[in-house]
C-alpha cells in the first residue's frame, strides 16, 4: 500500500501534468480524481474557486492571501465562461473598454452577456464575482478574442458604451479613441445604426485628444446622410496634452494621461525642489552615509533577510561565503552584494545628473546597469541564469496581493520610452521623483528587483530638485504598499504623493 508521502507525490505528478510550464493552471473537477484533488487541497497546492472548479496555489500562501487568485482571475474567466457558453458570449460595452486601453484591473463585478445566460450572480473568491446577464450580443465580426476573451471590438464598444464611461474612466476612454485611425469602420456602424447621439458624442470625444479631422468627418457624414447630429464633449475637462494617433499600442498614451492626470497633485503636495547643491563631493558622502540603512530597509521591503553586518562585510569587502557558515545564506548575501554594487552605480548616476546633465536622459541611460548590478552576483554564484541580465522581461509578472497586474511584455517595450520621454520633459524634479517611481513600478518591467531600482530612480530624480537622498522605512511598509495599491487601481496619486512628500521633508530637516 502506498504511504502518505508516495500518494501526495503521485497527486503532485497529476498536477504537474496540467500545469505545463504555466505557473498557474485552471483545473476543472474532472481533470484530477477524486483522491487527487483532496491531497491537493489539503496541502494547499490547489484551491477550490466554485464548485467543480479550482486553481494551482503556493502551499505556503496564507488564508486571506489573493495572490493566486489575482494571477489566475482573468484566465480563470476565460476558461469557466468559454466552458458555460462556448464563444456565445461578450464582456459589457465598458469592460470591453477598459481591457482595449490596457487596463486589466480585477474588477468588483465582471459582467457577461450572453443569450445563453440565466441573469445569475456567480461568487468567486476574496469578493470578486460574475454577473451572466442574458442579452442579445452583437454578431461574430463585431466581436474580437483576446486572449481568450470575448470583447467588444473598440468601435462597436465606443458605439455601445453610456456616455458617463467617459467621466469615471477619462484616461481608459482616451487611450481608446487614440487607437482609432482613420475611423472608416466607426463611421460605417454610425451610420447603419442610425446613431446620430452616439456621433455627436463622439465627435466632441475625438475633438477633445486633438483628432480634429476625425471630429469633422463623423458631423459631415452624419449630416450628409440626413441626420442631425449635435457635438456634444462628454469629457469633464479638455485635454491640454496631445496624443499619437499613430500608436498602434495603447500604452504609450495610457503612460501620458496617467502623467497628465497626476502631475497638479503631486506638485501642490511635494516640497518645493531646491537648487542643486554646488558641493557635489559633500552630496555624494550624504549619500553614502545613508547606505546601510537603505540597504537594509529597501532589502527588507522585498523580504530578504539581511541584518547590518552582513551589509557592512559586504560593503568592506569581507564576505566570504566559502569559509564562513554565517556567509552561506547565498539568496540573502547575494542580494546585499548586488545592492551595494547597484548602489554604487546609482551614485555615479547621480553626480553625472549633479553635473547638470538631463536627469531623465541620464535615467534612460544608467537604469539598466543599475538592473545588473544588482543581479550580477546572483548570476555569478549560479542563483539566477546569465540571460536574467538581458533586460526587460520577456514574460508575465504578478505582483503580491495586487489587484494591479503589471503590463504585458510587449507593452513594457512600448510603455518604458514614454516613461524615459516624460522624464526628460518634466520641468518639476518633485513630478520626476514621483511619478517616476510610481509609473516604473506600475509597469514592472523587470521580472525582479522592481521595487528596488524603482526607489533607486526616486532618489536619483530627487537628487536633481536638490533634495536629500530619502529612505522608504520598513516599518512603513504597509503604507508604502497601500498607497501604491491606490495610484495603480484608482489612478488616485495623492496619498503616495503625500507619503513621499513627508520623507522627503523628513530628510531634508
């Protein structure tokens, strides 16, 4: 008879068949036998989502933990509604939307169309849930799979969309119209649906990003065509930035709204930037005085387990993880080697900016040193593999506990020039530190060290509005997540903005 351990193990083996490199799989009931299934879950490597239905876990996630949850939610969606309705259904008008502009937030409530439906709430885990409205959904070509999605495409969803979609998600909305060309297709369902509201709404829309020429084009064949069509800006307030409508990624222009939306806040909260110091040499040693405890604290964010002394033999040259047992703790130690060697790198990126060069430029130049730097003794010690040095990530990240998932990788090739463009074009340093820091992070374009060389940007865009080199304390750890949670998911930048702004402060006395 097989012991305990030898049938958790062929459980596991069960598993990992389904899994297939994916580090979270969608597990229907009858995918695993019923033996299976109850190992698996008692030792925490699968959770149960709804009846018949679970997802791959970490066994070490804690109750409560959302992790799992928020890396499998949007699989998990297309997997459970294919499986009910096949491809006979739709997101709404405004998920549809939102997931064309690249906002892929978990939502409170995803609503479904289908005619199939039955107008059910369908619970999930940690809040979440699937409202199946049974609707009547628009046919085959005016829908589009993403990712096994069914979305709207985006003219029939700008179409379909009510008009205060485009006050409650300005920058989602905005990213949207930016994607549209030449607007043939859009036109086309306009007029064959008689949408003379619709048109004008749209029209003051595409008027409000600068797409005169589209603007002009909807009102003149509406009108051609004997409708009478009145332009109406469903928009709060006109756009004072312009947009690409060249972009064939949303991203770009997502990264500019999110600046142009956040950038007032920041300013009217953030210390008022200084001159740059003139003693460069006396800047630098403040600076390096603060090393150990942002090593330390930057560390312990991360959750490596480091103490002072190993940071301190590390930086004097006196690791020696051969000969000392103390030194064999090879994660941590590397980590604290990669750091002090990083930091050194950030150092030199700032003098260069002290210096007067353009402290974006000089980000967009130094950034990825600061990456190897702090991974290339992991490499070395065999931890991590040489290719973890390339530079952006080629696949997905999650972030801990976030509702917020980081860009696509595709995206990240997109997003991270505009990021670099709008720090070489903020006049603000306050705007550069903040915004900075919080967009490198929103993106996530490592698949490690984010949170590290985000804070390592922070400090080096301070240093070009003469503030102090500032350390993110680990006791505040709770609040610096919080308050990243709340710019990332509600595009609300005050309280991280604030959070900051009284470090800052706190330094410079």
């Amino acid at each position: 008879m097989a012991t305990p351990q030898e049938k958790l193990a062929q459980a596991l083996a069960a598993l990992q068949k389904l899994q297939q490199n994916n580090d979270v799989v969608i597990i229907h009931a009858d995918d695993l036998t019923t033996l299976h299934k109850k190992l698996l879950k008692a030792n925490g490597f699968i959770k149960e989502v709804i009846r018949g239905w679970y997802i791959s876990t970490r066994p070490d996630e804690r109750d409560g933990d959302t992790t799992s949850w928020y890396m499998a939610y949007w699989k998990f969606v297309s997997v459970y509604v294919n499986s009910r309705f096949g491809t006979d259904w739709c997101l709404s008008p405004e998920q549809s939307l939102l997931i064309h502009s690249g906002n892929t937030i978990i939502p409170t409530q995803l609503l479904v169309r289908s005619p199939k439906a039955s107008n059910n709430i369908v619970q999930l885990l940690h809040g979440t849930s699937i409202l199946d409205n049974k609707l009547k959904i628009p046919e085959e070509k005016s829908r589009v799979n993403k990712d096994g999605l069914q979305l709207l495409t985006l003219e029939e969803g700008l179409i379909a969309v009510s008009e205060d979609f485009f006050t409650r998600h300005a920058t989602d909305a905005r990213s949207c119209l930016a994607l549209v060309k030449e607007g043939s297709i859009l036109l086309e369902k306009l007029l064959n649906g008689g949408h003379s509201i619709v048109a004008g709404r749209l029209a003051g829309a595409f008027r409000n990003i600068g797409s005169k020429k589209l603007a002009d084009n909807i009102l003149k064949a509406m009108k051609s065509a004997g409708y009478d069509v009145r332009e109406l800006d469903p928009f709060d307030e006109q756009l004072s930035i312009s947009l690409s409508t060249r972009e064939t990624s949303p991203y770009a222009n997502r990264m500019r709204l999110m600046w142009h939306n956040m950038r007032e806040t920041v300013v009217n909260i953030f210390p008022v930037p200084k001159e740059l110091p003139s003693d460069i040499e006396a800047y630098l040693k403040e600076v390096e005085d603060n090393y150990v405890d942002d090593a330390y604290n930057s560390l312990s964010i991360e959750g490596y387990r480091v103490t002072a002394e190993l940071i301190n033999k590390v930086k004097s040259g006196n690791w020696n993880p051969e000969d000392s047992e103390a030194d064999q703790e090879a994660r941590n130690a590397m980590a604290a080697r990669g750091y002090y060697q990083a930091f050194q790198a950030v150092k030199e990126s700032i003098k260069t900016i002290l210096e007067g060069e353009n402290a974006g430029e000089v980000a967009d130049n130094d950034h990825g040193d600061w990456y190897r730097e702090l991974f290339a003794p992991s490499v070395t010690a065999g931890i991590l593999k040489a290719g973890d040095l390339a530079g952006y990530r080629s696949a997905q990240v999650y972030i801990k506990g976030s509702m917020h998932t980081p860009l696509n990788p595709d995206a990240v090739r997109d997003a991270m020039p505009v990021l670099f463009d709008l720090l070489k074009e903020e006049p603000h340093a306050g705007v550069r530190a903040v915004l900075g820091h919080f967009l490198f992070v929103f993106i996530h374009p490592y698949m490690d060290g984010n949170g590290r060389v985000g804070r390592f940007l922070f400090n080096a865009m301070l240093a070009s509005g003469g503030y102090s080199w500032t350390v993110i304390p680990l006791a505040q750890r709770d609040a610096y997540m919080a308050a990243l949670e709340k710019a990332s998911v509600h595009g609300d930048i005050t309280d991280f903005a604030r959070f900051l702004g009284d470090l800052v402060a706190g330094s410079s006395k």
